[in-house]
C-alpha cells in the first residue's frame, strides 16, 4: 500500500513537471509544433531551399529578417508589418530603407503554414526557423530552434532607428546596442560572421573609402588593393545602390572567410573592420575564429539561440498572425 501511494505521489509529480515543460509561460521549446503542427519545419525548409535555389543571395537575406526582427522589440515578427491604420511599418527605417529584403519568401512560408495548421505557427517562430535554414543551406551549422514565440500588435520605427547598430557606429556603442539585447561580446563577434555571406550597398561604407578624417582618403584600416577596387564601383558620389559581396572570398558560402577577412584588413564595413582594429578582446577572438572553424560553428548556434530567446511574446501576449504583414485586427 504505501509502495503504490509512494508510485502514484511519484507519477503525479513527473507528469505535473512534464506539464510545466509544456506550458511554462516564458521559454521557448524545440518541440513547440510537435502536435500543433508536426510538419512545420519541414514546410519552412522546402520554402527556403527553393527560394535560395533561385536567388542564392536570399538566404542572406533572410538570416538577416530574423536579426532585425529580434533587435526591435524582440523577436516577435514587427519587422514584418507593413504600414496600415496606426501601425508605421519598420520597412522605412534607415537600416532596412533599400535594403532589407525577403518579404515575399516569408509570405510564401506563411501561406504553405496556414494551409496545413490554420493560425498556429507564428510569423517570429518562422524568421527564426528560416534563418537557421538559411545559414544550413549555405553550409553553416545546424541547431534546434527554440520555439513558441507569438506574434506582435505593433511595430517601432524608432526602435528600428536605433536599436539596429548603423555601419559607422563606434565599437563602444555597438557593444552597448548589443548589451541593451542581453548580447556579449562573443556574441557580437559571432553573430557578425553572418557577413560570411550578402551584400551590402555601396552607400553603407562609401565613408570608409574617401572621407577618413575629411582628407579624403580611405580608411588606413582598409587595404590598399582591396580600397582601390571598391572605388571603382563606389564612386564618391552615385551609384549608392551598387551592391559588394561582404566577403568577397567565399560571397555564398557560409564559412569563416569574413574573419580571415579582417586580419587581412579587407573587411567591407567599417563595423565588421574594428573588430580587429580597435579592442584587444575582440581582435582574439577574430583571429580564433580565423583559425577555427570549428569553434566559429559551435559559437554561431549558442548565440542563434540566444539572439532568438531576446524579448519573445509568449503564453496569451500578442498573436498568431494569418498574414505576417499585417495584424488580425
Ligand atoms: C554591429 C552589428 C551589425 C551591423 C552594423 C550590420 C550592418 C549591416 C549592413 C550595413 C549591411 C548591408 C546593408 C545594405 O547595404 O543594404 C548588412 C547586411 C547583412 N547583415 Fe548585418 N549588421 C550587423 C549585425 C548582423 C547580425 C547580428 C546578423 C545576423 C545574425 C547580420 C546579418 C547580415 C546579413 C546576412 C547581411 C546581408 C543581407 C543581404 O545580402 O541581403 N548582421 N549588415
Ligand atoms: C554615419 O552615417 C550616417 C548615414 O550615412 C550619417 O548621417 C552620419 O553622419 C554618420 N556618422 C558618423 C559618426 O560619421
Ligand atoms: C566628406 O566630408 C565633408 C566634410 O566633412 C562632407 O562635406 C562631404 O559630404 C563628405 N563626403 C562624403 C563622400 O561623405
């Protein structure tokens, strides 16, 4: 008798605790979709295969949506929203303004999503998914997403104006924008290696190439060969929208060129340049990484997931969007 009470006390207290791992309010869990909709992940990563299939530059693009997603309110799909009622979309602000892209892959997620589990599976949950797929498909680490985020009733153009660090912002304050986001260091030069692949415009670092202290000349940090081929096709003036690989090694491949890059003193924006140029701390870890691959892989997942645990809208907070660009009401 006291055996099977002892048995009973026992079960209660493993499924009560089993409970609580499925419905604790506040994290976030791999399994999230497991009953809900157990196809999901499949869903997204055919989407995003055949998109980067036909547009490889895409992935980039789409790894990106989930960093900017999650700088700006958390990661709660307000990146997303366009404008509408009192909404101001996030897509004008100076970071994303002729520049963010993918929009249209997420919809095409989206939409496969809502044919198979009507309203279940948020928009945020799928910026995270597509960028894990993204960086897989361009031969970058793999990790289990965490999941269960729900989706936001607003967006914050301001937040999207400064929170997101600019290109010529100073180590000091991209290290406190991360900060703000529960980020470290190691996690800023980490996340940063996802300019293994894209591009940027020739208006996000024409600064770098002719106005160093207003003599025109490029950045000493710059090499010389590598500065002399960026003019060419970023002039002084026009041609802003002129795009250049930000690694120009290995431009699709998901790999730890962008920090060989660095030490070589060909990074493209002066952001990912004073990584190596300005504090002793982050120089060690680009060369590391330089050398590593390995380590720069293992890193790159933990703080993924610890970029996508910032902020999330979890339990009854916010919604499951029908369409990602705009709210159910
Ligand atoms: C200090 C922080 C960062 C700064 C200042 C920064 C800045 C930029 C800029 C200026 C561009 C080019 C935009 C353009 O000219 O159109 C860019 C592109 C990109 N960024 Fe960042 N970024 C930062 C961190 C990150 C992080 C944390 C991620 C991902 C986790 C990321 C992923 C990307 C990707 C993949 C692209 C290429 C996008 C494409 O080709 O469409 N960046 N970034
Ligand atoms: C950074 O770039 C922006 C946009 O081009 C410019 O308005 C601003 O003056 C620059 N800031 C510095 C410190 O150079
Ligand atoms: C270079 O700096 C001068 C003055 O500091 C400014 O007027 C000019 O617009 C800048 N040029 C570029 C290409 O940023």
């Amino acid at each position: 008798m006291a055996l099977s009470m002892n048995l009973l006390f026992l079960v209660l207290i493993i499924s009560l605790s089993l409970a609580h791992l499925c419905f604790a309010d506040g994290s976030l869990t791999p399994q999230f979709y497991d009953h809900s909709c157990p196809r999901a992940q499949q869903i997204v990563k055919g989407v995003v295969e055949k998109a980067v299939a036909k547009d490889r530059r895409m992935a980039a693009s789409l790894l990106r949506l989930h960093f900017h997603d999650c700088f700006v309110k958390g990661c709660d799909g307000s990146v997303l929203l366009d404008s509408s009622g009192t909404i101001v979309s996030e897509k004008r602000s100076n970071p994303r303004r002729d520049s963010a892209r993918g929009f249209e892959v997420i919809d095409e997620v989206k939409s496969a999503l809502e044919k198979e589990c009507p309203q279940t599976v948020s928009c945020a949950d799928i910026l995270a998914v597509v960028a894990r797929d993204s960086t897989v498909i361009t031969g970058g680490p793999s990790w289990e997403v965490p999941l269960g985020r729900r989706d936001s009733l607003g967006a914050s153009l301001s937040g999207s104006n400064y929170n997101i660090p600019a290109p010529n912002n100073t180590l000091q304050t991209i290290i406190t924008k991360f900060k703000l986001k529960g980020l470290d260091i190691v996690d800023l030069v980490t996340l940063l290696g996802s300019h293994t692949i894209g591009d940027a415009r020739c208006t996000s670092f024409r600064q770098r190439l002719y106005n160093q202290s207003g003599n025109g000349l490029p950045d000493a940090t710059l090499d010389k060969t590598y500065a002399a081929q960026l003019r060419q096709r970023c002039p002084q003036s026009g041609g802003d929208q002129n795009l250049f690989a930000l690694d120009f090694n290995t431009q699709f491949k998901f790999d730890n060129f962008y920090y060989k890059n660095l030490v070589a003193s060909e990074g493209l924006l002066s952001s990912d340049e004073i990584l190596f140029t300005q504090s002793s701390t982050t120089m060690a870890l680009v060369k590391k990484y330089a050398e590593d691959n390995g380590a720069f892989f293992e890193q790159f997942a933990k703080s993924m997931v610890k970029m996508g645990n910032v902020d999330p809208l979890t339990g009854k907070r916010g919604e499951i969007r029908k369409i990602c660009r705009r709210i159910n009401h």
